[in-house]
C-alpha cells in the first residue's frame, strides 16, 4: 500500500468537518512534505479528533515547530 493511501485511511475521523480538512490538506499539500513534515503529520493523527481540530483550527497550540509548520499550512 502507498504511504498517502494509509495516511488517507488514517485521516478518516469520526468528526465529518475533521475528515473534509484532513483530506483537503493531503490533496493539496501531503506529496511536498519533506520526511520530518510527513512524521508530524502522522503524529498528528495520533490525537483525538477533538484534540485534533482544536489544533487545525487554532484553538490549541502546536506542541512542536514541525507540528506548527503542519498546522500554518491549513490556514
């Protein structure tokens, strides 16, 4: 399996507003991430979906600068 098929896999969320997002920023950024960018973004996935939208809305601080460089980019 491609490495953005299982992100896309992993990107599916509970929170119908969370999955249009993640999905936009794959489509739209994923393939010119470098390596330590494509970690962050995985790690992000990690977090609960509310966690997770607080942070991509700006409710929540980016715990890292790689995670803040992710999180710039769905603005």
């Amino acid at each position: 399996m491609a490495e953005i098929d299982r992100v896309r896999r992993n990107c599916r969320r509970g929170l119908l507003e969370l999955d249009v997002v993640l999905t936009r920023f794959l489509d739209r950024h994923f393939e010119s991430l470098s390596p330590q960018q494509r970690d962050a973004f995985n790690r992000m996935l990690d977090y609960p979906d509310n966690d997770l939208w607080d942070l991509v809305t700006g409710k929540q601080a980016p715990p890292d600068a790689e995670t803040a460089r992710i999180v710039s980019l769905f603005e």
